[in-house]
C-alpha cells in the first residue's frame, strides 16, 4: 500500500448514525464508501442471494447446515457447480476480506462494519472508529427512521446489536465493544455527528497528508 493512501474502518451501534458519518466523511475526503459492496462480491462468488449470505453472517457457523440445504434446494439450480462445494461461514469471511483489501489496495476508502478493524488491524494507514450513543436516543433516531414505535425501534436496535456481536466474535475472536480494537470512539449523544466528521477529517489529513 502506497503511504498516502488510507482506510477509515467505521464500526457503530444501531442507531448510533455511525453510517451517516461514514458518508459524510466520505463526501468531505471525496472517498468512496464500501459497506454492501462486499457482500455483492460474495454473491458472485458464491451464487448465493444477499439474504442467504446476510443469514450466514448472523448465524454461528453451527448454523450453516441448515443454510446449506436452503441453498442447494432454491439457489444451486443456477449455479450447479456450487452444490457439491463445501462453503463454510469462513470462507465467507475470508472471501469478503480478500474483496474489501482489493478495494483498499487500489484507493483510499472508508469501509463500513464487516470487522474491518480486525481485517485490516495490521495496515499502517488503517484509522479505527467506533461510534455510539446513548441508547435513548438511539432508540428515537430508529423509531423516527423507520416510523415505528419506540418499543419496535428497541427490538430492532437489540436484535442488530446481537447479530453484530455475534459475528464479530465469531471471525474475529474479539467483542465489538472492546475499545482495544480501535483508535477513537465518539458519542454522538454527546459530540455532534458534523463535528465529529471535522474531527476525522483533520485527523486523516494530518496523519495521511490527504488534501481531497
């Protein structure tokens, strides 16, 4: 990797607005984005649906037997070389972190969950952040997101975080929530999600001479 080229690995708690920093900071640094782009990726690979794979990633991988016979009965009519292929939650993973160090050889990016702080732990450019807030409010930006009830927005907020978890402990053998693995955490309860895009901006320029 060239030393002037850089990843921002954005991890975030449902509701948090994590994703929306991401996308501001992207348009700030004119980067691009990456979060599903991923997961496109796999689904080539492999001929899986985006809702198979997105099942895998949430499930522990003793899950995958009953994954697999949902794909070989409805998805490996299409692609019958993947029938007799013994694809585990692993390989998934490693699949997609092949897809996501391709992206970031070729640009500076920002890449959006999918254990990028573990992924690319050991890159000299890589800034890791975690991104939070109070769960009150997480709970409201949810609710006023989708128009539903807090009590809805509260289901859904512990249910992505559990999934989140799940799979970050699986792959990457570490708790999201371990401050270790990142270089900054912000609030957004606390500090606003503009400032906070100031703030990684002027960090990234400083550490990587990035001008936009």
């Amino acid at each position: 990797m060239n030393n002037n080229k850089f990843i921002v690995l954005v991890n975030r708690e449902a509701g948090s607005g994590g994703k929306e920093i991401a996308e501001k900071l992207g348009s700030m640094l004119n980067v691009n984005v990456y979060s599903k782009a991923a997961i496109k990726g796999l689904v080539e690979h492999f001929g899986l649906s985006e809702e198979e794979i997105e099942h895998i990633r949430s499930r522990k991988q003793n899950w995958w037997n009953e994954v697999c016979q949902f794909h070989k009965q409805f998805a490996a009519a299409s692609d019958p070389l993947t029938i007799d292929r013994e694809v585990t939650p692993m390989q998934l993973y490693h699949t997609e972190a092949k897809l996501l160090k391709e992206l970031a050889a070729e640009e500076s990016c920002i890449i959006v969950g999918r254990a990028g702080f573990h992924i690319f732990k050991d890159y000299p450019n890589a800034i890791k952040i975690f991104i939070v807030a109070d769960r009150k409010e997480r709970i409201a930006r949810i609710a006023n997101k989708l128009n539903i009830t807090d009590n809805e927005a509260e289901k859904i907020i512990d249910e992505v975080d559990k999934q989140r978890e799940n799979f970050t402990k699986t792959f990457a053998g570490v708790s999201r929530y371990d401050v270790r693995n990142y270089d900054l955490m912000y609030n957004t309860s606390h500090i606003a999600p503009d400032t906070i895009v100031r703030l990684l901006a002027c960090i990234i320029k400083e550490k990587t001479g990035h001008n936009g």
